[in-house]
C-alpha cells in the first residue's frame, strides 16, 4: 500500500480506539451525513439519501403488500389536541418545538410540530369512521417529525428525523393486536433480510413502553460496539386513544362502539443501525439491497491505453447499468486511493478492468466483505455479479449474527451481570421478577436497560438477576442507544 | 336513472353555479382531501395521496433522469440565515411559522419553519463546494413547506403543502441558465404528457418574478373557470444568494470565483390543476398515467350468479392487474350508485362484467373521458384497456388544449380587455410596454396580471395595451389562483 493510501484509511479513527469518533468520521468523510446550521439537524447528503430511498422502497412495498395505503396529515399539532391523551402528553410535551407565530401575528392556540401522530391522526378517524363497513382503516405516513434532544448524534437521535409511522383502526382487540404483531414482522423480515441486521423481537416493558400504548412490541439489534439499537417499534394501542378522541362505529350488532387501535414506526435510525452493525475500520459496509452503488467500476488506465480502457469501462456500465445499480470512478486518481475511497463508502462490489484484463477478455471483482478477488470473463459477468451479490447480502448477515451470538451471555448472578456490561456489553439474557423497582436498581447500577421480553424463547430456570425473587419473564438486557 | 342516483349526483354543486364550491364537493366527496383541525393545512387521503406519489414517481425519475441526486435539508431555518438576503426575506418573513421554543426552554434565535430552502441549502453549498471540480452540484428534494396563508383552499394554497425544490450549482452563467431552462421543459413535458395539462411556458415580470431570483421562468395553465394556474416555477438565481453565503470555487484558471445557481419547484398545488383542468360536473377525471386506480371493475351481481361472477371479476383483477392499476368495487350498492361514485372519483375506464357477459366471453369497458361503451372480447381485453388509456390520456390533453384554445383572446384595446377579463376571462394575449406601472393599473382595474412573457411565440403588432406606448413584449395576461 502507498503511504498516501495508508493516510486515507487513517483519516478515520479506528473503531477500538473510539468507536464514537470512528462513526461520526466514516459518515461526515463518506458524504452520508452533515451538520446542519441548526442544533441537533442534520442534512441527509445525496449518498446517505439514496440509501434511504433504497430502504423506503423495499419497506414500502412491503406495507402496501400487507393491505395499507399511504397518505399525510399536517405537520403541526394544536397543543389542546396534543393535551388529550395524559400519558402521550407527558411523554412528549418536554421534547417538542412550539411554533407561537405565523408571519406577524401571535397565534390563538401555540401549535406543537409532530413529534409523532396519533393525535391528529385520530382526530380525523373520529371523524372517519361511522360503521363496521368503514373498518379497518389501514393508513401510514412517510414524514419528519421533530423531537428537541438535548443530546444528538446523526441518524441515531437527532431534532428532525424521517420515518414512516402506521395508524390503523380496527373492529376488535384481536384484529389489533394481530396487526401490530403483523407489522413487527413485517420490520423484522425487512430488517434482516434487507438490512442484513439480525433483531430480537419482543415486547416493552411497561416502564419503556410508547407513551399512551397499552403494549409496545420492538425490534432489537446489536451495534459493534456491543450497544443496543431499538429500531423499530410496533403499539397496541387498545382503546386508549379512541376514547379520548371519540372514535366510535356503529358495529353489525347496532351498538356504537369504540375502534380498537396500532401504530408503527421505523425512521433514518436505521441507517445508523447499517453502520455499525456492518461498518469496520476500512469504512462503510453496505448491503446489496439498499446499497446506493452496487458495484463500482474502476478503470485502470494507464496513459497510452486510457481510451481504450475507459470506453470498454463505460460499455460495461450501459449493460449492467441495466439490472446493477453501479457508478463509475474516472477521476484522476490512483487507482489505490479510488479502491480505498469506495471501500470506505462501503460499496458491495468493485470492478476492475485495465488493458490487460481487456485482452484476456476478462475483469476482476473484488467483494467489499471479504476482500476476495475474482477474475470473471466478461460472459459471464452478468450472472457472477448477480450471485456474489446475493452472496454478499447472506454473509454480511450471517457475520452480524455471529457477532451477536457471541456477544448474548446467559447471566444468573447480579455481580457477573454488572462486570460483563461494564466490559464486554452485549446482550445479558437474563431472569427477571417483573417489578419496575428491579428494572430501575439495575440501570441505576448499570445504566443498562431491559431491551426487550423476546416473543420466541424459552424461560430460563432461576430467580431474579437483582432481588432473587420468583422470575416472571426471561429479558435481554443491554445498554442501548 | 333512478333517482337515487340523482341524488348522489346532485350532491357535487355543478361548475357553472358554483365552481369553487363544485371544487371543494369534489375534492371532499372523492375522500381526496380533508380539511385538518389545524387553520389552512389539509390532509391528504389515500386517494390524493395515492395520485400524487404516481405523479412524484414520474417526475423524479425524470429530474433523476438529468443528472439530480435527491438529498434531505433540515425543516427549521434560523432567523439570521433566512435574513441574508435581503429580497428573499422581504418576500417571505411575513407569511413564516416561527418556533420560538423547544420543549420548555425559549430558543436562544427563533427558527422558521422552512418556507423554501434556497437559503439553508446555501449555507451547505458554501462548505461543500471549494473547486471547480466539485460543480455543477446537482441537488433535488421532497419535502413539505410552510407559508402561513390567510386566505387557503386544498391543493392550491395551503398553509402547508408538499413539494420538490431543486437546488444546483454551476461554474459559469451559461450552465445556470441552461439548467434553468432544462428543467422548466422537464415540467412542461411532465405535466402536459403525464397530467394532460397544456401549458404556456414563459418568463415572469421583474414584479412577479421570485423573491431573490435573476430570472424566474414559469409554466401556466388554464383552470375550467378561466383562470390561471401557475403550476411549477424555475428560477436563474444569478449570483444573488452565492455572494451573499459566499459559494466560491477555485476555478481552471486559478481565479476565486462565485458560483452561479438555479432553484426550481412544483407542488401538490399541480392537483388541483388536474381537479380544475380535468373535471366536469360528474366529478374528476383523472388521467390514466398518474390515476390511483386506471381500471374499476364493477361485477353486476343478481343474487343467482352473484358468486360465478364475483369469481371471474377477482379473476380477471388479479390477470389485469400485473399491468394495469385495478380496483374492484363488490360492496352491496346498486350498479348505477357505483358507476355514479367511481365516474365521480375520475377513473379512466370502468369494466362491467355480468352473468351475461360470461357467457358471451366478453365485458364492457366504459370511457370516462366520452362515457362511449365498448364489448370487448376477453383475449382482446388486455390489449384494448392499454389503447383505450393511451387514447384517453391523449383525449383529455386535446380537450384541454381545446378549452384553452377557444378562452384565450388576442386584444388590443383596453376596454375589450377589461370586458373579457369581467365577462369570459381566459388568457389574453396583448401587448405591454414593459413598465411596472401599467403592469400595476392594469392589476388594480381588473385583477388580471401578467402571467408570462411566453417564450416561443411572436410579438404582436401594435403598442401597450395600457398606456399606449411603445410595446415591449407580447405578453400573457389572466385572473389567477
């Protein structure tokens, strides 16, 4: 290696060193992400843009394959109708933006800008739904919403955010509860199969559940730092909202009765989650699916022979431009520092052709993951591309699958708990008794928190990690994001 | 027809008693929009929503398809950023959302809620472009936007709306201006193929041009009501906002120099185009390439062989629908009640299918644009649905192109001018001396401005409509929206 392709890989920290530098350096020097003039904003630049786009199409298809239509609802909330539900107040009054003006004038009723949407959302189902005939309605928003975070970090928890968010209204409690479990998995196989991030499914305590949902079902994933990401959450509303907003239809059986309701949600969060589940200290990993590039293709051009090479570069990329989502680098760059710039920027595959390869009647691929290289004939190119990808999406899943497996420990005593958070991290399966006394000594303790009470295990046997009473539920502990 | 579906009918207020209530019976009773518990902001329902994401689809392929990444910039703008230039906030400070607190704490500066992004955009492009070869920056975005209206109608002047604003950067003059140019064709060709509106393309006056801009240049159509509709601007930025967030570039020849830029932008507003330009007194007509739903099926359903032709209705639903956007309409109504509702909610072809209609192996299609009928044999039905759509895509364009047509007025004299303006509106074509002051007269005497000074067509003879003097331009007047 060069020393100045040396130089470029260390312009980022590495991750041992501190994992919280080497994040923020691999998404300001890859152009995912900058600082915004205002605090705690951030500007999605094209690349971190595409990614997004790449994920909203994927998860939106699948939302509308499960019978939902999208639509919008305003982006400001008046304070009464925020009021309405106490939990959700309480929950949200303290991080939201006041807008008190519009243009000169001092306005009647301060407006609160979304932090989220069930109020307003259920003001107009109130006004909706009359009959059984009318439901369900099955609704979800692509859209910012605003929270004022005092301590912000890009993707993971910043003022504005992008995300989705599901309202449904239902006729019964188990059409809810199987809508809200529906879309958990709908999140999950998305999350996993696109994303390539493994996730626990579970549910909230009551402690960390949605403010003003009668239960709240997550998805958890864990970050290379050994950190929890909640990405993706799922509430069952029950009639908490329909009562407060009046939302009542008149069932077959000629009685009004109230709907029963869910919401959904997943928002850039989970690009932050892409990054440190897959990054390492040559940058970025992105996975196929979602990935802005593809395959990179970087001719090596040595001067007599550069138009040559570039127009057999530029023929390659009209073909597989076709089925591939790829980009070519013809900058005046060493190929070395082009090769280091796209692993950084986490591109799955890289193609590379020079003249010799041009005679051979060949290019070399080169994946991001593993660092292999491939001399392919250009017949076969096409068909080569198209498995390795597919390749690339399966390993980089299996290898966050890895991680986690070795980094969940199955812990019965208080004092092995406390040393494995403070250093190694993880997930800490553990016996808890159900009281939010416990809950709360152990991330005072700890600072970590019960991640989630996962839908598909078995108990284990044992009493409480911290009081030693009767256990009521197997948990995952972490400390998270 | 029976009378009940007279009724239903009667419910929509017809154009020529009331066309702006006949506007919102439609928009209303075609569950496309609903008026929002928040002053001057709208919900849009799946219905409308549905329609603007196949309109979104379209054009951002196209804005893509020259060169345009999409990116994220922030909601909020701070006060001191929005102030820098000085036309730019003289044009917008009056008509802002202003946040003046986060969670319980005032803002140390207050923040407006984006109401156009130029400025917050620049403070970006300021950092990110440093050499020539970082240029042209070719940026693009879909976001809402907010502008505090007193007077607001659904669609066409909300207080919050959705759009996309287009943001580049260039090396020199010529490119800005090309840029310019390039995109207010991309609208045009966008809204008169994919919306089957026609429009006159044209440059604004110094007084109706953009608050900040050089040059802004606009398409404009023709409302059923014989006003005008500005439907998507594109501006030549000049240098204005790049002196004053000082965007320079080193430039080949070594020279420090400032950049030079285009802003651009359409918006839900372009609904209410399609409702206006489209719609006649049975409700919407939506063209067939942007239409939530291209083809109804409505089964004829006698309680005998109301199961064999449900069958056959959902078999030919899940054939026609891998082309084609489809919808089946199996609820317990009357068929007229149906044909009525989906007449009203402007779908290009209706599909009829009957127990006798299965035994001759064919259905009916029925036009919404000509209400014509046609037998179709069910091998022909794929092929005939994909000619009769092409044909009623173009049909609507003409008709249009018609109306225009026959509402617009070549005038020479003030007094004929004022009558047409009173009596037929439309657009008059008349000859203007290029002076703020007539341009003003001619506002006050008869609300009518000029709405472009159109691009390709020849001057017309004769002196200033107004005042008698010198002609300048041949220019565009009409009432507008």
């Amino acid at each position: 290696m060069a020393k100045k392709d040396k130089d470029f890989v260390k312009e980022v920290t590495s991750r041992e060193e501190d994992y919280s530098q080497w994040y923020l350096d691999v998404i300001l020097k890859t152009e995912m992400v900058d600082y915004a003039p205002v605090k705690g904003c951030m500007v999605i630049r094209p690349y971190g843009f595409t990614l997004w786009e790449n994920m909203q199409a994927l998860l939106d298809k699948k939302i509308k394959d499960t019978g939902h239509k999208n639509a919008y609802f305003p982006l400001f909330i008046p304070e009464s109708l925020l009021q309405k539900e106490a939990d959700h107040v309480e929950g949200f009054a303290p991080e939201v933006a006041w807008v008190t003006h519009g243009g000169n004038e001092k306005l009647a009723e301060r407006l609160v800008v979304r932090p989220t949407s069930e109020t307003i959302i259920c003001s107009m189902y109130a006004k909706w739904i009359q009959s059984w005939r009318d439901l369900p309605v099955l609704i979800n928003q692509w859209c910012n919403v605003v929270r004022w975070e005092k301590t912000t970090r890009p993707f993971l928890r910043t003022s504005e955010f992008l995300w989705q968010e599901g309202h449904t209204a239902h006729r019964t409690e188990e059409e809810a509860q199987e809508e809200t479990l529906k879309m958990l998995e709908v999140y999950r196989e998305f999350v996993e199969e696109d994303l390539a991030i493994p996730v626990i499914t579970g549910l909230k305590t009551d402690k960390e559940k949605f403010a003003g949902a009668l239960r709240t079902y997550t998805i958890e994933a864990l970050m290379g730092d050994g950190r929890a990401l909640q990405s993706g959450t799922s509430h069952n509303l029950g009639q908490h909202f329909a009562k407060v907003f009046d939302i009542t239809f008149l069932d077959q059986d000629d009685q009004l009765k109230y709907v029963w309701q869910a919401s959904w949600g997943v928002s850039t969060r989970l690009i932050g989650a892409i990054i440190m589940v897959h990054g390492d200290n040559r940058g970025l990993k992105i996975p196929p699916k979602v990935a802005p590039v593809q395959v990179v293709v970087v001719p090596i051009m040595p001067k007599k022979t550069r138009e040559v090479v570039l127009e057999k570069a530029e023929a390659l990329l009209v073909t597989l431009g076709e089925k591939f989502r790829m980009d070519i680098d013809d900058r005046d760059y060493s190929p070395g520092w082009k090769f280091n710039e796209w692993e950084m920027k986490g591109v799955p595959l890289r193609l590379e052709i020079g003249p010799k390869d041009i005679e051979k009647g060949q290019v070399v691929l080169v994946r991001r993951d593993t660092g292999e290289k491939f001399f392919v004939k250009e017949e076969d190119l096409d068909s080569t591309i198209e498995k390795l990808l597919a390749e690339i999406q399966d390993n980089m899943f299996q290898m966050a699958l890895e991680f986690r497996t070795q980094n969940t420990t199955q812990c019965e005593d208080y004092e092995d708990f406390q040393k494995i958070i403070a250093d190694r991290r993880g997930f800490v399966r553990a016996n808890w008794c159900g009281h939010e006394q416990c809950e709360e000594k152990i991330k005072e303790d700890t600072k970590a928190t019960i991640r989630c009470i996962p839908l598909k295990e078995d108990k284990m046997q044992g009493s409480c990690l911290c009081c030693g009473g009767e256990a009521k539920e197997t948990v995952y502990f972490a400390r998270a994001y």
